[in-house]
C-alpha cells in the first residue's frame, strides 16, 4: 500500500503534516444520515472502503507511535441538480472533438 510508504518516508523526512484523502465510502451500510466522523466504521461492504479505512488505521497508528502530524480527509460525492446537464454537453462535446479530430 502506497499509503503506508508514503508515512513512513514522512516520517522520516520529518514531514510537518502528512495529509491524504480516504472516502465517504469508509462509513459502509451505516444508516444514520448525515454522517459524522465520530461516526463507528466497522462494516465497508467494497474492497475499495475497505482499503481506505485500511490506510486510515495505519495512519492513527503512525501517529500515535512517531507523533506525526497526519490529517485525513474524508471527502463525497457531491450530486447537484445540475450536473446531468453539464454532463450531457461535456460528453456530446468531446464526442464531436473526438470525430473531427481524429
């Protein structure tokens, strides 16, 4: 996991803050809506979520033995209203570049 190397080469490069991204998909089949980091995460159901609460584990665990700064950051998918029609010109219109260009 590049995760992993990635602190350790922090670590020892005496990085003042490691910072990495891991997903909403860490919260799994919780039901409680909004989620909060608090939150418990003990039921990914993806190999994906499980891999990204892997990396998180490790990074409490680099902190809490070495004392490096580490922030994650949890981030979602946002869907707007929007976005289906934004979506629809960006497809079509790399289609159309596509078929004249190449």
């Amino acid at each position: 996991m590049w995760t992993i190397n990635l602190i350790k080469i922090s670590s020892t490069f005496h990085v003042r803050n490691f910072l990495y991204a891991s997903s909403s998909s860490v919260y799994g089949s919780n039901s409680k809506v909004p989620f909060c980091e608090n939150d418990e995460v003990v039921s990914q159901i993806s190999p994906y979520a499980l891999t990204k609460r892997a990396c998180e584990l490790w990074a409490k665990y680099f902190h809490q033995t070495s004392g490096l700064p580490i922030t994650g950051f949890r981030f979602f998918t946002v869907y707007v209203s929007y976005y289906n029609f934004f979506f629809f010109f960006f497809f079509f219109g790399f289609f159309f570049l596509k078929k004249i260009f190449l």
